[in-house]
C-alpha cells in the first residue's frame, strides 16, 4: 500500500486506516498495512489458538489470519462476512479478519490521547491510544501485543540477556520514549541486566523531548543523556519527530539515536537513516539494541573526554 506519509519525515503525523468490528470504530497505522483483500477461504489449524481463525495462501505465501471479534470479545456474526488487511511488523506478515473498511485519514499524533483507566486498566489492555473523529472515537489497537499474546515468541526475545555480562553503566544516563508500558517494562528489565541503571523513562516522545529542552536549558544536556532510545509509534509525538527535533537542535545532535521500533523496513529505515538516526532496530532483537547501545554510548564518551 503506497501513502504519501511515507515520503515526508518527521512531521508527527501518520495515516490511520479506520475500520469497523462489531458496532465500534478501530484504527491502525497505514505503516503497518501491506495488503487489504476480500474475504477468502481460510483453513482451521488444530489446535491453534482461539483467536486463530486459520490460514490462507495468497500468492503462495501462508499467512495466519486472527479474528478480531473474537480477540476484542465480541461473538462472530454469521451475516458479516467481513474483509482482511495484511500487515507486517516484527519481521511477521499477519492477517486480521474484521467487518468493514471505512477510509483512511491523515492526522497528527498530537490529536491521539493515551488511553486512560476505563479504556484498559492494566499490562492486558490491547489499546495503544484514542481518536476523536468527527462524531466518533476511534480507539487505535496495539497490534503487536495481540500478536504477541497468541505467540510470544513474537515479542520481545529477552532471553537474549541471559548471557550478558553485568557491568556498572550507571554513569551512562539513557533516555528512554516507549508508550507501551509491558515493553517499556522488559526494555528497562534489560538495558539493567547490562548495567545501565541510570533511566529516564517516558511513555511518549513528546515528555521525552520536554526533558531533553530543560536539560539543554540548564546547560546540562550532555552530561545528563548519554543515548536515547525511542519508539516510533507514540500519542503526542512520535519518535521520528523526537529524532529530527534531536538532529536539528545545534547542541543535542551528537548524542545517539536508536528508534527500536516493530515498523522496520527498507522503507522506514532510509526515512530514519534521513532524520540522522544512528540506530534502527526491529523490535524482537532486545540483544542487538543493548549491543547498539554499548557501542553508540563508548563512542559518545570517549568524544567528550
């Protein structure tokens, strides 16, 4: 699916694909989508997982297709015969049954509010943010944790650490913009493992880069972030936006950039490659991105003194 987002960088906007399942309005990133087909023949897996309706080969290529009625806890509905959209994150093609398209809109991440209590009150909620079109909101899925609640082998491979070698990084302080807050929480768990004691966590780009501007005002900026690592995807500001205010700030633009985001592909990577950051990592490699960081704060380091 070709969109003109795509092109433009740093622009803390995105396109959003709104969709139906049951009576309620859900939305997705365009980044994410590959495909939108007509409803085809899918074959059951025994065994498989409840919220796996089965698998279909378009073009040769087996793809599993999840329903969303049943993920989001509404009952199927016979009369609906519904349509997929194909995405790819993670490095993992999927495919997501739901009832009905609705459009695309263009809009800015600074009109997506984080979900508060009544929409998901713990780690299990599936809503990464809300929307308010027109008349209606639209609540935007957190894709990856649905994928990785049916495989959690899909999620993030902190097994990686098992190995790592504990080291005192406390003098290396890393800002950390991750809105989910169960991947924000095994991020930290590791960067730990590593030694790297010294966090500054916020759950979306723009507090990120409120902190970064009040560092920068009191002189302090350099010797109080070390790294930072951002997500792309994120309510307020997203994290090509954090990057390119980063890389355009005169004082700030030596220190490192790692988007660790489930978005990777050629196509996101020369728009993060353009923004100047110094590392982009897909989301399940916790182990490349604690590797990153180790080289990317050595050379920071060792330039300052």
């Amino acid at each position: 699916m070709d969109t003109n987002i795509l092109l433009e960088s740093g622009t803390n906007e995105l396109e959003i694909l709104e969709f139906k399942v049951a009576d309620n309005y859900y939305g997705i990133n365009v980044a994410k989508i590959r495909e939108i087909l007509t409803y085809q023949h899918v074959t059951p897996v025994p065994n498989a997982h409840p919220f796996v309706e089965g698998i279909f080969m378009p073009r040769d290529t087996m793809i599993s297709v999840i329903n969303l009625r049943r993920c989001l806890g509404y009952e199927d509905d016979p009369n609906i015969v519904g349509l997929f959209f194909i995405t790819n994150f993670n490095n993992l093609n999927t495919a997501f049954h739901v009832d009905e398209v609705l459009g695309i809109h263009r809009v800015s991440w600074e009109d997506i509010n984080t979900p508060d209590g009544t929409i998901q009150s713990d780690d299990n909620g599936v809503s990464t943010g809300v929307l308010k079109l027109e008349d209606r909101l639209v609540v935007i899925l957190d894709f990856e944790k649905i994928v990785s609640g049916i495989n959690p082998e899909t999620g993030l491979k902190v097994s990686d650490m098992d190995g790592y070698e504990q080291r005192d990084r406390s003098k290396s302080p890393i800002v950390l913009a991750e809105d989910s807050a169960l991947l924000s929480k095994l991020i930290v768990e590791c960067l730990k493992k590593a030694g790297y004691t010294n966090l500054i966590i916020n759950d979306n780009g723009q507090k990120a880069w409120d902190y970064l501007v009040e560092r920068n005002e009191n002189g302090t900026v350099l010797q109080d972030v070390h790294c930072i690592i951002t997500d792309i995807e994120m309510p307020q500001m997203d994290g090509h936006r954090l990057t390119k205010l980063v890389k355009s700030n005169d004082t700030m633009k030596n220190i490192p950039v790692i988007i660790f985001s489930s978005l990777i592909n050629e196509e996101i990577r020369r728009k993060g490659e353009s923004l100047g950051a110094d590392a982009q990592l897909t989301k399940p490699e916790i182990g490349k991105l604690v590797a990153a960081v180790d080289e990317l704060v050595d050379k920071y380091e060792h330039s300052r003194k």
